[in-house]
C-alpha cells in the first residue's frame, strides 16, 4: 500500500497562502491512499485554472489539459484502458463554465470517472472575475454592479444529467472531504465531488467564516441518498444552511460496460498485428 509520502511530486504547490485548494490536494492523496490502488495505475486529469494545477502536486500520471476539457482528455484515459483509475479536477469555472457541455455528457454515460470541482464561486487564475457559481448580485471587476444570471447548481444538474455518485464537500473539514473523495473513487461510475473552495484572494463573500457558520453534515442515518427527486430537492438548498455530504448514489452499469471489446481487454492491449490501414481505408473511399 503506497503512503502519502509515495505521492509527493516534489513540486511545491504555488497557490496564495490559505487557498482551500491546499486542503484539496492533501485531501485527495489521503483519499489515494486510503484506496489502496497503486500510483502507477491512477491518472488525475486537470483543465486550466489555479486548481488546474493540481496534477504537477501529485505523483501519479498526469496531464494538464485545455480550459473546459478535463472531462474529454479524462473520457479518452478510460476508454484506452479502463482498468485505470482516472481522476479529473478543476475548477467551477473550467468544469461549469467552457466546460459546461463536457460535463453533461460525460454524466450522461456515466463513465467510472472521479470529478473533483474546487468551486471557489470565482475566476481565481485570472484574477477575480464572475464566476458560473457567483451568487446573483455578486459584484466583481467583470460585473461591477453585480451579477445578473443565477448561478449554476452544479449538484441538481448532476442528479438530472445521469451521474450515479454526487457530493459535495468543504475544504475546511479534512476527515468529511477525505471520505467524500475516498467514496466517489470507489463507485464504479461517474463521481461528482463538488468542494466548497474559498478563494481566500478574491471572493471576499463565500469565505471560511461563511462555510462555518452555514454548513451541515447530511443525516447518513434520516437521509435516504438512494432517492433521486429528494435528492433534487436537496440540492436547490442553499443560503443560512449548507448541506454537505453524498446527495445521491445509483448503481447502474457504465458505458464502459456496454463496450463489448472493453470486456475482453483494454484498448490499449489489443494487438494491431491483424489491423489493416489499407482495408480501413478502402472502406473509407
Ligand atoms: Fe487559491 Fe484564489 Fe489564490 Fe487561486 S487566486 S490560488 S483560488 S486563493
């Protein structure tokens, strides 16, 4: 079983000084090790932001991908070898923002994946602009008079959209983020990990105090997370109380499942030995 120590990179993370994103990474390779799968078979798939980054903190394989596109990148990893353990991580910006169509479709297949989102209710890496997340009224230097649009429910969109684990998280609860993170890479299907993020540099409003004074553990022993239209109904509860914990669980098959070449071996062990360029190519005038 690998140690904590096992997956330093040996890259200090660069993030401000009491970023939510510390308590993230810390977090995920306690999650790693908990899971006991081996570094060498797990992949943590980022697109660009501040949380972005993750990956260079982390030993295990990576990439670094394009703003929005952690989920495509991460599709293709499963889908060359589904035996591995593919991780994606962004933030509410990259993940439900340009990549707002990419997360739809990948939960509608509901591919064994793990999405880890640090929502910050902010653009961080580009300093400070509105967010798909901000609060309505949200005032910053992109919507000085405050911001028009509702904010994405990025829960109530993944209960609808198909994923069959779907959570939220805060990064100043260590042991509830652990397990959360620890359960959504045990599920076999797609994972949303949603993460209460403070952006210590520039939202001023969603802050540590904030998150304190309003969150709450959901009842593992009152609330039923097998039951989908209460599981909606939850999610849209957000203001003077917080929920965090497994808003919903399905078990259902992947889409992996439904590959049938997938079931004799991964993509990328299959032989090209017997493969025709030419015959494909044929095929294709
Ligand atoms: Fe963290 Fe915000 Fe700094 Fe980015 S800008 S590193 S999200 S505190």
């Amino acid at each position: 079983m690998a140690t904590v120590q096992q997956y330093e990179s040996g890259h200090p993370p660069e993030w401000c000084p009491g970023c939510g994103n510390f308590p993230i990474l810390i977090a995920l390779k306690n999650a790693l090790v908990q899971s006991a799968i081996d570094p060498k078979d797990t992949v943590v798939v980022s697109g660009i932001g501040c949380s972005g980054k993750l990956p260079h903190f982390v030993k295990t394989y990576a990439y670094e991908s394009l703003h929005g596109r952690s989920l495509p990148v991460a599709t293709g990893v499963k889908l060359g070898n589904h035996k591995l353990t593919v991780i994606a991580v962004g933030g509410d910006g990259d993940g439900y923002g340009i990549g707002m169509g990419h997360f739809i479709h990948a939960m509608r297949r509901n591919l064994d994946l793990t999405y880890i989102v640090h929502n910050n209710q902010v653009y961080g890496l580009t300093t400070g602009q509105t967010a798909p997340t901000s609060e309505k009224g949200y005032k910053s230097k992109s919507t000085p008079h405050g911001v028009l649009e509702e904010p994405v429910n990025p829960l109530a969109l993944a209960i609808s959209s198909g994923a069959t684990y779907v959570a939220r998280t805060f990064s100043g609860d260590l042991p509830h983020m652990v397990s959360t993170i620890l359960g959504a890479i045990r599920h076999k299907g797609f994972a949303l990990v949603d993460v209460l993020q403070p952006c210590v540099t520039f939202n001023k409003i969603n802050t540590y105090p904030y998150f304190m004074q309003r969150v709450y553990k959901l009842d593992a022993g009152s609330y039923n997370a097998m039951d989908k239209q209460a599981a909606l109904a939850k999610s849209f509860e957000w203001g003077d109380k917080i929920p965090i914990g497994i808003f919903y669980k399905e078990d259902k098959p992947t889409y992996e499942d439904g590959i049938p070449h997938l079931q004799e071996m991964p993509t990328c062990k299959r032989p090209l030995d017997n493969i025709s360029v030419d015959k494909i190519l044929d095929e294709l005038q």
